[in-house]
C-alpha cells in the first residue's frame, strides 16, 4: 500500500491551544502524511492545471487551523518531482480575486496569496517558504531559525532564481462588486534550492515536514479574512512546524 493510500491519521483532540484559542472541535479529517509522486509526463507552468501529469497526483485538501473546518473558500494543492523540480498547483475558490503587490518579496501575506512551507530536516532548525499571489508575484525565503522572520529584509535576501511560477484568475480582479469563481497557481522549484541543512537534492525514501497554505481576503467572508492550511494546525501559525503534514519522495 502506498503512502498516499493508508488510512487516514486521526489526531487526538484533548490538546488545547495557546491561550483564549480554545478546543479543538473535532479530528484532523485528513492524512497527514502525502506522497509526492515522480512527474510521468512534462508540466507546462502556464497555469492551467491541465497536463496529463497532474492526474497522477494526490490531492490535498485545505481546512480552516484548529478547527479543521471546511473553510468558506474551499482550496486544494498537488506535489510532484522530477530530476530537476519540484511542482505545485494550487486551486483556490475565491469569489473576490485581488491584489496589490507587483514586486518580488512585496508583503504578498496582505492579500489573496497561496504559500508552501519546507522544512527538510525534522532535527534542525531551517526551513523555506514561498508565497504567491493571484498575478504570480513572489515572495521567497529562507529561515535559518522560528522567530527570524523579525528581520524580514535579511531574510528575504534570499531568492530561488530559476523558480517559475503562473496563474490563471476566473473571474475580474480587484472588481469587489462582482463575484469571481476561482484562481489557480502551477509553481515548480529547483530542487537545488532546497537543499539546506542536508546537503542535497531531494531522492526517493526521502521525507521533508511540509505544508500548504493560503490566506483569503474578501468582502464576502464573514471576517474579511480567512486563513487555511493542509496541515493539522492547532492554532492560525503557518511556521508552527512541529504540526507540518510529512512529504515522501516516490
């Protein structure tokens, strides 16, 4: 059996969170660990979702941190890997598509934007994260430590260069007044950027803590804001990574 295919883990739910975040409401509805299959064909990063190869991948769900609710805008991601990617495609309902952000390392977290988090090492203490947002701006970076992000321009200093990224937006952006269906994001990264602490590009066996993330602005959320993961999160912090989901190499 694969990975991908063992039942699915349930997370016990007498834990509580920090405090004044309460209870968790019910079981982590999902696997927590997801195999990232080998790509069997080429993946065209035009945004469309539509290569042969994306069939082959498993889907992740999102749900809303501590709760593990269905969010009010549903999203879901897929992983592959070849000898020289990683890929990512992100599916984002989303009834107002907007953004401001134009420029590399722009704060994409302040509006519609897609993220992914590695941290290769469960024993040390680095990891990366990327973010995206509905026009493929990029936000990269590396973190040499939890709590570093405080010096944001050090930390950004970083960037995947040869990272490609495209997105497709159903709907009008930054037109509040209608209503949008969804957008989508196709992402692949140099396996060798991500190579710290270890020392080399992913192989197959390998296991890296990960997760998927989104944040969504809208006049049509109850909030103005909602904030989902594919991970088992206990409380609303995407660098929490003792909860990350693990990734397995194919």
């Amino acid at each position: 059996m694969t990975v991908f295919a063992r039942t699915t883990i349930t997370l016990a739910v007498g834990c509580m969170f920090a405090a004044g975040c309460g209870t968790m409401s019910r079981p982590f509805p999902h696997a927590t660990e997801y195999l990232c299959r080998r790509a069997d064909g080429p993946i065209n990063i035009d945004g469309n979702l539509d290569d042969a190869a994306w069939q082959r991948a498993g889907v992740l769900t999102f749900v809303v941190p501590g709760t593990f609710d269905r969010p009010q805008s549903p999203a879901e991601g897929r992983l592959l890997y070849d000898d020289t990617y990683l890929y990512i495609a992100f599916k984002s309902d989303d009834k107002d598509v907007w953004h401001v952000n134009t420029q590399r390392d722009d704060k994409t977290w302040l509006e519609d934007v897609v993220e992914v988090f590695f941290k290769l090492d469960d024993n040390q203490s680095p990891y990366y994260e990327f973010e995206f947002n509905a026009i493929g701006v990029i936000w990269d970076g590396f973190m040499s430590r939890r709590g570093a992000a405080g010096d944001v321009r050090r930390w950004n200093q970083w960037n995947s260069e040869g990272l490609r990224v495209a997105t497709r937006v159903q709907g009008t952006l930054n037109h509040w007044q209608d209503h949008d269906k969804s957008w989508t994001c196709e992402v692949a990264i140099p396996l060798s950027d991500l190579n710290v602490p270890v020392g080399r590009t992913a192989q197959s066996g390998d296991r890296w803590k990960f997760h998927l993330a989104r944040y969504d602005y809208s006049t049509h959320l109850e909030k103005g804001r909602e904030l989902t993961s594919t991970a088992p999160l206990r409380a609303a912090d995407f660098h929490h990574y003792e909860d990350y989901q693990s990734l397995v190499f194919e």
